[in-house]
C-alpha cells in the first residue's frame, strides 16, 4: 500500500528521469516497444490465466480482443516509429525569404494512464504503445476490480520495460484519488461519465489535457437485404457484438437494436438461431461465455429486468445464476424507452430490440439521445447510409460490421459529448501523448524596413501589401508608383 | 433577435439563448458549405468596411498605434478569413485512409463534422483578434457560436456586438457583454466546446465548469517567454526584433511577448546598449509621449506593474527607464539588469513595458533556467551557432520556438498556435482552427462477402492459429496457417 509520501517521491524520480533526457531518442522509444511485446509473448499463459479468472475470458478471446490486438498495434508502432517521430515542415509564403518551419513532435513528459476492468491488459498497454513510442515516463492505474490481471501487470510488467519510466500502482478509489492529486503532463482515463467528471475536474487543477475514452449506447440501425445472405452474416455479427464481446461488457460493444416493426419477427428468429449457433444449446455450459464482473454489476443487471414493465417484455433467455455471475443471452422486444434499460448504458447480455415504423425514424431516435462511441448500421442503401453520416453523430460510424473499427490501426478511437474527448490508436496515440511544437528558423541578415517604427503611412501601404502576399503592390509602393488608398 | 445589450444576462436569459441556439443548430442550418462560406464572407465584410471603427476603439481601450491595429488585428484577421474561404472545401472533404487485412474487405474515411454550439471567451489585449479568429475555426467547422469579449476592453467589446448583430446570422452566432457575473453564467451552461484565451487562473476556472459537462476545452494561456541572446551575432537586427515583440506588441501586453531576456555577463553591456539605441529611434527621447506605444490597459494592471518594478530588491536593478505617468496609464521602456529569480518580477508572467535581463556564465546554463519554470507560450533565441540553435530546439519546450525573431510563428498559418503544460492547450490558427472545432469521425464500410468465422465462437484451434497469424502480421503465416500448418 502506498503512502502519499512515498507516491510524490516516485514521482519526482520519474520527473527527473525524463529531464534527464533517456527516454526521448529512438533506441529507447523501440527498446520499450519490444519490450512490451515480449511481455505478451513470454506472459501469455499467464495473462490467459489471469483473464480466466478475473472475467471468466476464454483464451481465444482474450487473444482475439486483447493478447492478438496490441501484438498488431505495438508492431505497428514500431514500423511507423520513425516517420511518427520526425519533424514535418510548414510551408511558408514566398516573403519569408531566408525563413523555416516546422512540426516538432516532443514527449509530454510524465503521463497517466487510468484503464478499467473490462479488458484489464488490452486498454492498459494500448495507450502504453503511445505514451512510450512519444518518449513519455507512464504511470499505469488497471483497475482493481480484475486483481489477478492487476497484480501481473504490477508485478511483471516492469522487468520487461525500462522500470525507472514505467511504473504500475494497484489500487482502489482511494489510489486513483491520491494519483489524480498530482501533477501529470497529460490523462488518459477510459471508463464511465461519471468517474470522468472527476477525472476532468481533477486535470482542472494543474490544466492536464485529458483524453476520455467513455461509452454510451451504441446502437444498432437493422435496416432491411434483400439476400438472406447478408441477413445471416448480419444477425451473426450483431449478436456476436452483444454477447461475446465479454458478455456485453465492452464500451463498444452493441447496446440496443433499432428495426422496422414489419421485420421484427424474421430478425429475432435469425438472433435467436446465431446465439444457439455461437453458444450452443445449452449457454451456461458453453465454454466461450465470460462472467459478469462482480455482484455488484450483476445485481444492476437483474435489476435492469426486475422492472416489471422490463420484465414482461423478454422473449428470449433470462436465465440468472448469481453464484456463477452468470446471465443467459437474453432478448427484450420494445421496453418501455422510459425504463433504466434504455436509459442508462446496458453494459452487459441484455438486448432491447426496439421496433420503428420506418426505419428512417432511428436517425431522429439517436441524434435525440446522447452521442454513443459507436453507431453501427447495417444497409445495403447508399443514400440511407448518407443520411445516417450527415445526420448523427458519434465517435465512430460502421457499415455492416460491428466492433471492428478498435483493430483499424489508421481510425481514431474516440468518443464524443458523452462518450468521451480525445482519441487514440495508432498514430493518434503517439499524437495525444506528444506536443506539437511550432519552430521558425530566422536569419539576421535580411529585414523589411518597414517593420519597424517609427511609422508612417507608406510604412502602413507596405506591411498591408506584405500581409495580402500582395508582391507586386508591395514593389510599387517601394519604387513610389503606387499610393495610399 | 440579437442581444439586447441593456438586458440582464442572468441564468434563465442564458438557459434560452441555450435553447434558441441548440434549436437552429439542430435543425442543420449551420452544417452547409454556403452557409459557412457566406458567414466567413460576411465576416470579411464586417472588418473590411469598419476598419477604421476597429483602429477608434483600439485607440480607445489600448491607446494603440494604428499600425499594429491594422496589422496585427485587421491584418490578421483578413489573411486567416480569406485562407479559410480558399480552403474550405479541401477542410472539409473526407479523408480516405488504408485499411488492412484484418478489415477485409472494407475502406475507411475520417469525416470532419461540427461540434455543436460552442463559446468564445476572449481576452482584452487583442480584442478583435481574439474573438473572432477563433470564431473563423468555428464557423469553418460548421458551429454556432457564443462570442464572450472582455469587459477590460470596453469600447471594443461593444463594437464588436454590434458589428456583428449587423453582419452575421444572429440565429447562430451571438455576442454577450458582461464581466464575471455573465461569464460564469455562461460557463454553467452545456457547451460542445470552450474557446478561452487569458491567464491560467481563469483557465483552470473555465475547466472546472468544462468539466462538469464533459466540454473539450482549448486554453490560450500565457507564461514567462524567455529571449536567450547569444554573442557574435547582429544585436542591431536582434534588437529591432526584441524591441518589436516587446514593446512594439501592444506595450509587452501579449502573450506571446519576450518576457525576460538571459545572455551572458560578457554580453549584456553590449545588449543594453544596442537595446537602448534602437529604441530610441524607434520612440524617441521622450517616450511618454510617443504615440507608438500602447498604453497600460488600466489602474489595475498599472498598479500591478508599478509594484514588479517597485519592489525593494528590484528597483535598484533599473538600467534604462523606469519613468511613468499614471494619469496618462504609462510607463516607459524599462530595462533590469539581473533582479533576484525570487522577485516577482521574476515569478509573474510580466505582462508590460519592464523587461528583466538575466545573466549567466554559460549560455547552456539557460536551458536549466528556463526548463525549471513552467513551459512558456513561446521560447525565443537569437544565434548564429547552428549546434546551440539545435540543442536549444530539442532542449526547451515551449508552445512554439523562433531563432532570430520573436512572435512572427503567429503570421504563419500552417503552424499551430497553442501552449503546452501550463501556457495551455490545444491550438489553432489555419487548418488547426477548423480541426480545434471539428469532431474527426472515423467511417468504416465493410462487405458482407468474405467473412473470417475464426472470430466467432465456439472457439477452435485452428482458429487461434488463424487469428495470431492475422493479428501476428505476415502473410505467409497466414497462409501456412489456412493450410492448417503451424
């Protein structure tokens, strides 16, 4: 347990460590990068069995959403290290004689990196990729709700990466509102609104920039195919989406499905067929379902359903097992849009299915709530899709897929309003944990006269013309042909 | 309907205006290219055809020059509207972006769209500038906007209200007078953006009230910019560029302004001199009375410089100047020679006619004095040696740096303008301004043709090789691992 004494006192070391200047050349900005991925190579058992039992993650899974994710994005950085790193000029007007300038991207300095517990290694080490390949010092906060992850990262992380720049601090609230105390160059908190006020509040007191990464509703527009094809792989996906993506518990993950009421009966058929397809007969015995987090969330969950209005309208599941925090798979048609159900972010394998007239009413539908982190919309029609771009708003927009804009290394990863500020991946990471900073580079041998006071009228003519680029009224005036207007 | 500016702007005028706004914004208007094309053209009309107005309440508020209201404020103002109009559609394109295997088969685009209603809250030394430049990024983005101008610069911050309930679409595009009371009534209310630019002090108030809204904020902010003078070099052409940053800013009253000076013991005779030389061919003798020096905003801000310059340990440490006059609100250039880093002068971001010389014994020994302050708005050096000049580069970190200049990084408008650490953040100016208030979205479209199951459920072996050989990179892997080898 840290006291405040010893916590500020590492964090000075940390301070000093970055002005010593170590971690800004390239070698160590790479060293760090491969470091991080022989910790997911070397730890990979590891972190199978630590997902296993703080969330009930299937390996695969766990190498599917957050092991096989951040391989691609460290080598992805470490590939695009250098071009990330190097200046980029500005261009200059031609008066500029004798003048450069410049982009120069410099670290932030000390950064920390809040994450949460839903994919405990994933959204701890992903923005680690970017504070580390911008040259940062990073404190690392997992969360305290997924211990046996927590405990790994503490423990083993910092024998693959530079100790002295990384360090990792376990912790509940208490921790998290003693490190937010401190001075930090910049914030990266992924978790709920709620928390995030705190967070921003907090940053507010040393002027941190913060990037958000919350969530919302991400909604689902079921619009109607004509082959059943693409019916199928559209029922697979959204229901992967809802229910495999730890169970619901994904920022990203579906939240609720908008479709036109003369449609509802063939989709909850093909929704219904895919669960048994992915689950099996049987889904509390299939292999490939994680656990709710903890009683606490599980408890919301049921008390999301024990509403009776809620309650009466689910047609599919609603199988609860409070030992095994488990929840079955589990469909709503239309709940009261009142209800906490459809209020509040679901988080979890409930899934409101919620019938419109005409499927061009979910615009007005989701540009009336808060915007979610995603908006995912399955169309085979052009101008509906172009409708749906100009009239929404989120962090994301996909077209007949779901989720997989987290693995699109060239895509921001970001919210809006609600769901967040800021965005990371990729190249946006080592952009959010770097400064851009603007260089001019002058000579003393040549200056316009005119510059200087004292001042006159021609003087005024000629900076107006020089301000304009306006080259050839700038000559005329100087050789006298031309006169104040 | 405009603003009344005899009405009270209290919570429930501010609820409405809320209302009013978000209704409009909602409905889209603001989204079109014509309608932000013709706001920035009558923007453009605003200023070309009010100019000499303009210069009047400048000369009102600041006793500024004429010149450096025509260009610094009119001049600026007209180069960043007519690039925005030049670029407009380019801004606002969708920008296409590769898409990898993983996706296949999919193409992506990052789609700029506006933020919403935001607000800008401008400070009093430029007040034209400050207000609108911004509000050009805004309006670009395609956003309705509330302009705050400051209540230090009256004159000014009238003028621009009724300028621009006469030229821009009042449905849209609002101005508020006031002072505290307005302004914090103003922060309570559910932005999509603040704009702010001021001191720190205010900034953190600002990003209290941001924060419980979830608001993205960009802070201009200030702090102490250093000018680092070298030897061997041509301190005529360095002084001039000294003198204009500072003095010939609106008197130091700029944020971007030399605040204080570091050189070497050797040097600073020899600096003084020069200092003392150009301006008083810039000034005159009796600088008082120039007309081409701004004067000191208020009694406040002259009672505040009065005491950096009066206290004990430092007003032994004048060298050159020192005369003011309050009743006309002016103090003449003042040089210092080496007052004690514990001074106040030293610890405030100064903000006026007084600039304080520090000397060292090495010139590498000003990165340390710089470095342990906080990070400054800009950072200056005037040198010939290309290694000091590179070392400098990556040794300070400050919103922005110029080697033989001060201040001119503003003109320049494909670089970005903003602090880091406590100077701020965020920046604008150019594209910056219309990114600052865009929300970048990213779009993704994928076909239904070929899709992995391997991501899908039940899980199989076969389908982890599969996955680590996507995710892991190499093609080859990929189809040793379709072939169902290791």
């Amino acid at each position: 347990m840290e006291t405040t004494v010893l916590l500020e006192d590492d964090l000075e070391d940390m301070r000093m460590y970055y002005r010593s200047g170590k971690t800004r050349g390239e070698s160590w900005r790479r060293s760090q990068l491969q470091g991080l991925l022989l910790f997911l190579k070397k730890k990979e058992g590891e972190i199978f069995e630590a997902l296993a039992q703080d969330l009930g993650k299937h390996p695969i899974e766990a190498y599917r959403d957050e092991v096989g994710s951040l391989t691609k994005s460290v080598n992805y950085a470490l590939n695009c290290l250098s071009e990330w790193m190097s200046s980029k000029k500005a261009k200059l007007p031609l008066i500029a004689i004798l003048t450069t300038a410049e982009i120069v991207p410099e670290p932030l300095g000390l950064v920390l990196v809040i994450s949460t517990w839903n994919f405990p290694i994933g959204l701890s080490l992903e923005p680690l990729i970017g504070a580390l390949a911008a040259g940062n010092c990073v404190v690392l906060k997992p969360s305290e709700l997924t211990p046996k992850c927590s405990f790994l990262l503490a423990t083993a992380l910092p024998t693959f990466l530079d100790g002295k720049a990384v360090k990792v601090v376990e912790g509940d609230s208490t921790t998290g509102e003693r490190l937010l105390r401190q001075k930090w160059d910049k914030i990266l908190f992924t978790g709920s609104s709620r928390i995030a006020r705190e967070v921003l509040a907090a940053a507010a007191e040393h002027l941190t920039p913060v990037v958000l990464e919350l969530g919302g509703k991400c909604p689902v527009i079921l619009d109607s195919f004509s082959r059943s094809w693409d019916k199928e792989v559209a029922a697979q996906r959204i229901t992967w989406a809802k229910f495999n993506a730890c169970a619901g518990q994904a920022c990203i993950a579906v939240d609720y499905v908008l479709v036109e009421e003369r449609f509802i009966d063939e989709w909850l058929e093909l929704m219904k067929t895919w669960i048994k397809k992915l689950f099996g007969e049987n889904p509390k015995q299939s292999c490939c379902n994680a656990r709710i987090i903890n009683k606490h969330h599980f408890t919301r969950l049921r008390m999301l359903l024990e509403d009776p209005k809620v309650q009466s309208r689910v047609v599919h599941g609603g199988d609860m097992d409070e030992d095994n925090l488990y929840i079955e798979p589990t469909i709503l048609l239309n709940p009261p849009l009142q209800s906490a159900i459809m209020m509040d972010e679901i988080f979890g394998p409930l899934l409101p299915i919620i019938t419109v007239k005409n499927i061009e009413d979910s615009i007005q539908f989701i540009s009336s709530r808060p915007k979610p982190l995603a908006i995912y919309v399955f169309t085979e029609r052009e101008s509906f899709r172009q409708r749906i771009q100009a009239e929404t708003s989120s962090g994301s927009l996909i077209f007949n897929d779901v989720i997989i804009q987290y693995l699109a290394d060239t895509l921001p990863f970001g919210g809006i309003g609600e769901s967040g500020m800021g965005k990371y991946h990729g190249k946006f990471s080592f952009d959010t944990f770097s400064h851009h900073k603007a260089v001019v580079r002058r000579s003393l041998l040549v200056d316009f006269w005119f510059r200087f006071p004292p001042w006159n009228e021609q003087k005024l003519q000629l900076l107006r013309s020089a301000y304009d680029y306006d080259y050839l009224g700038l000559l005329l005036i100087v050789l006298g042909l031309k006169r104040s207007s | 309907m405009g603003s009344d500016a005899t009405a009270i702007f209290d919570a429930e005028a501010a609820q409405t205006m809320m209302k009013e706004l978000r209704a409009v914004y909602g409905s889209g208007a603001t989204k079109s290219y014509d309608w932000r094309v013709s706001q920035l053209s009558q923007l453009l009309k605003l200023i070309e055809y009010h100019e000499d107005d303009i210069a009047a309440a400048l000369r009102s508020d600041l006793s500024k020059p004429d010149i450096e209201s025509y260009v610094y404020e009119i001049g600026v103002l007209k180069s960043s509207i007519k690039l925005a109009l030049k670029e407009l559609r380019k801004w606002m394109s969708p920008e296409k972006v590769k898409t990898s295997l993983i996706s296949f088969p999919s193409s992506a685009k990052i789609v700029p769209e506006p933020l919403g209603i935001v607000l800008i809250i401008s400070a009093w030394n430029y007040p034209f500038l400050l207000s609108l430049d911004p509000l050009v990024g805004a309006i670009a983005a395609g956003n309705a906007a509330v302009l705050k101008p400051s209540e230090i610069s009256p004159v000014s911050s009238a003028l621009i209200a009724k300028l621009v309930r006469e030229y821009m679409d009042s449905s849209t595009i609002r101005v508020v007078e006031g002072a505290v009371a307005e302004t914090s009534v103003l922060l309570e209310q559910k932005w999509d953006k603040i704009c702010y630019t001021g001191n720190a002090v205010v900034g953190r108030i600002v990003m209290a009230a941001a924060a419980k809204h979830l608001t993205p904020v960009l802070l201009e902010l200030g702090g102490k910019c250093p000018a680092v003078v070298d030897l061997n070099i041509n301190l005529q052409v360095a002084c001039r560029r000294i003198i204009m940053g500072k003095w010939g800013s609106n008197n130091g009253q700029t944020c971007v302004s030399p605040d204080y000076i570091i050189t070497t013991k050797a040097n600073a005779p020899k600096l003084i001199d020069a200092l003392k030389t150009e301006l008083e061919k810039f000034y005159g003798k009796n600088m008082l009375e120039s007309n081409d020096l701004s004067r000191i905003v208020n009694s406040n801000h002259f009672a505040r410089l009065i005491k950096l310059l009066d206290e004990d340990k430092v007003s032994g440490k004048v060298v050159y100047g020192g005369k003011r006059d309050e009743s006309i609100l002016k103090i003449m250039p003042t040089i210092l020679l080496d007052v004690p880093r514990n001074s106040l002068i030293m610890k405030e971001e100064i903000f006026g006619p007084l600039l304080p010389i520090l000397t060292v014994d090495r010139l590498e020994d000003s990165f340390n004095i710089i470095n342990s302050g906080t990070k400054p708005l800009a950072a200056y050096l005037f040198t010939n040696d290309k290694r000091f000049r590179e070392h400098f580069v990556t040794e300070v970190s400050a919103g922005g740096l110029v080697v033989n200049d001060t201040t001119i990084h503003l003109g320049v408008l494909t670089l970005p303008f903003g602090g880091v650490g406590d100077s701020g953040m965020g920046s604008y100016h150019g594209k910056f301004s219309f990114d600052a208030f865009s929300h970048k979205k990213a779009v993704l479209y994928r076909g239904f043709v070929a899709d992995a199951d391997i991501r899908y459920p039940p899980y199989t072996r076969k389908k982890l090789r599969l996955l680590q050989a996507l995710l892991g990179g190499s093609f080859l892997t990929i189809i040793l691992a379709l072939f169902g080898r290791n």
